[in-house]
C-alpha cells in the first residue's frame, strides 16, 4: 500500500505529522485491523494493546512508537491536544514489549458529543539507543498525557521523519466510560 498524498493532506491532515511516512503502518489488534488511512474503528475494538508491522522493518534497527490524539478535547477545541496514548523507544524492530515504555498504551476514549476523533500511529527510526529524562507515565492515569508534541519529542532526541505511520478514526462508545475509570477521570 502507498500513501496518497492527497489523503495524507487533504482531510486527514494532522498537526502532529510534520512529514509524510514512508511506509504505511498497519496495526492488528484482536478484534480489528487498522490498514487503511482513515479506518473508522471502535473503543471497544482497540482497549488492548496491538502488534504493529510495516514495510521496510529491521529487526535490527531500534525506534520509538507513538500514538496520539490531536483532537482533545474535540476537533474543534483542541486546547489539550495532543493527547498521547502510548510512547515507547528502543523497540527492536516491531516488537513492542522490547522497548523503554514511556507511557503505557490505552485505547482510544473519545468525549461523548464529541464526534470522530483522529489518531495517529507514528514510527521513527533510531541512530542510537535513547535514554529519555520523561516521567513514566501508568496505564492508571490521564496525568502528563496531554499536550505532548510529537514534532517536539523527535527533534529533542534526534529522530528523523516517521518511517511508517497510520490514522485512524473512532468516537465515543458504551466501553470509554471503563477507561475514563481507570484513568481516574471519571
């Protein structure tokens, strides 16, 4: 699959790519696959953890992982975006459990009224090991999670452009109210 740069640009465009991937990512998780830019997928369908994989991977290589929300509180009120849900660095290859987790993935969770909300999946390439001065942030917690800037993280420890990447959509459903509890939001 190929990125249409018009797709990239035109109504999906989001703040916190500031290059166009290389590859597309594609993202499995056990009820859904997120292959396609723009997926329209549930909270229910994404609470867990998922694989990644993409074109151009090296089992070799490290890189750092992110997933965002750059629509919080809504898309037209983005006052806490981006909100992050998952940062992690010195992954080998696609191999998520071998990296420095920063912060603990949680799905997405979507404001009720608030509509489609777009997340994006982010993948860098390392030169080098990282050693990050961020706080860990817990699965257990909203703290510190918004306004991260993910232009800003890759410059500060000198990570290229995204070498794959991936959007995807989801709203509010009947399952965010459990995250907003676990996040002690609620």
């Amino acid at each position: 699959m190929v990125f249409d740069v018009s797709e990239w640009d035109g109504p999906l465009k989001l703040s916190d790519v500031d290059e166009r991937p290389k590859f597309p990512l594609t993202v499995t998780h056990e009820c859904v696959c997120i292959d396609t830019l723009g997926k329209v997928v549930t909270p229910c369908q994404i609470k867990d953890k998922p694989t990644i994989e993409w074109e151009g991977k090296n089992d070799k290589k490290l890189y750092t992982v992110i997933l965002t929300d750059p629509d919080v509180p809504s898309k037209s009120d983005r006052s806490m975006a981006q909100w992050h849900h998952f940062l992690v660095v010195n992954v080998k290859g696609n191999d998520l459990n071998s990296g420095t987790t920063l912060t603990e993935y949680v799905g997405s969770g979507a404001g009720k009224d608030t509509g489609l909300h777009r997340y994006t999946w982010l993948v860098y390439e390392q030169s080098a090991p990282l050693k990050c001065d961020e706080l860990h942030v817990s699965d257990k917690t909203a703290e510190r999670r918004e306004k991260f800037n993910a232009a800003a993280f890759r410059k500060k420890y000198g990570l290229g452009p995204p070498v794959a990447a991936i959007c995807f959509l989801a709203e509010w459903d009947e399952s965010v109210p459990e995250l907003y509890k676990q996040l002690g939001v609620a």
